[in-house]
C-alpha cells in the first residue's frame, strides 16, 4: 500500500453550496474516511480552488474557470474558498489551493507529497468528472498509486459518476468504497 495520503479535494464551501442539500451523504462519508485516516496516521490534504484577489490567473480563454471567477468571489480569503466547516483542517493537516481542475494544477501538491515520501493517494471530493478525474489522471502519469472512494465523491450527474467510477477510474486505480478503504487501513 505504501505511504499513502487521503485528498479531500475542493469540499469548500462555494462549491458545496452548488449541491444544495445532496452533499449530507457526502460529508458523513468523509467523515468517517477522515476520522479513519486520523486514526490510522494517514496523512490527510485538503485541496481547494482558489485564486489572488482579482483572479488574475483566470484567462477569459478558459470557460469554466472565467465564468466561475466572474460569478463567485474566489479570492483565497473570501468564504466560498474556505473548506467546509463540518470537514475542516486540523491544525498540521496541510491545505493545498490550486489555480485550475486538477489537484497538481498551480499548486504544490506534488512536492509536498515528494517530501512526505508520499507514493499512494485516496481520492475524494466534488466533483467526480471534474477534480477527481483530473487528479487521477494527472496522478497516475506522476506514478502515484491510486485509489478512489466511489462514495466519497461527488457529481451532479449521477450517471457521470457511475461510468467514471464503475468503468473509467478502474483502469488506473482501485474503486472501493470507503468502508472498504477504512477495512484496508485496519487490517494493515
């Protein structure tokens, strides 16, 4: 299994507050993947997207993040930016702000888990075809081994999530739901 790190990626308040009341599943998930992983000693990074004030890293060229940045303030200080109150940091639990879909994108992510001889990651988040996909993927290229909570993660389309989870991600990681995660980090 290695030394592996449990991402709770982009479960902030500006993007949790899109889902409306679908997300109570989602954080009582994560909830127990964290409380396992702090248990367990696993290291735990929290992901969010964010961007200076002004957004001047978001080009007009760049659909999604233009029409994100011209309809939420995404400042890194701003609420919308801030992880979820019911999943928040502990102190020492590292905080990674990205600049676009992927996890590794505009961050410091990768050197962060180099330096933490980090060659294992567990996946989770909103949403699934965009930060966990992305992630995986960029990941898997980086020759990190993968595993993806199937419900620990999120999409607005149920059928998305399904095909990623049960037919996409299976090429490059492990798909097992978190009470099969929390099983592997038990057994160990």
């Amino acid at each position: 299994m290695g030394n592996q790190a449990l991402l709770i990626m982009d479960m902030q308040n500006g993007i949790v507050e899109r889902y409306a009341g679908n997300v109570e599943p989602l954080f009582d998930t994560l909830s127990a993947a964290l409380g396992a992983a702090r248990a367990n000693g696993t290291t735990v990074v929290f992901v969010r997207v964010a961007f200076r004030e002004g957004a001047p890293e978001v080009s007009s060229r760049n659909k999604s993040f233009a029409a994100l940045a011209g309809s939420l303030s995404m400042d890194e200080s701003t609420h919308a930016t801030q992880i979820h109150e019911r999943l928040a940091p502990r102190p020492g639990e590292l905080l990674v702000t990205k600049r676009r879909v992927s996890a590794f994108a505009g961050s410091d992510l990768d050197v962060v888990l180099r330096a933490n001889n980090i060659d294992s990651l567990v996946l989770s988040g909103i949403a699934t075809s965009g930060v966990v996909l992305s992630t995986l993927r960029q990941a898997a290229d980086l020759d990190f081994a993968l595993t993806v909570l199937s419900d620990g993660c999120a999409d607005q389309d149920s059928e998305v999530h399904r095909v990623l989870t049960e037919k996409v991600f299976i090429r490059q990681a492990n798909v097992l739901t978190t009470q099969e995660w929390i099983s592997t980090l038990t057994s160990a």
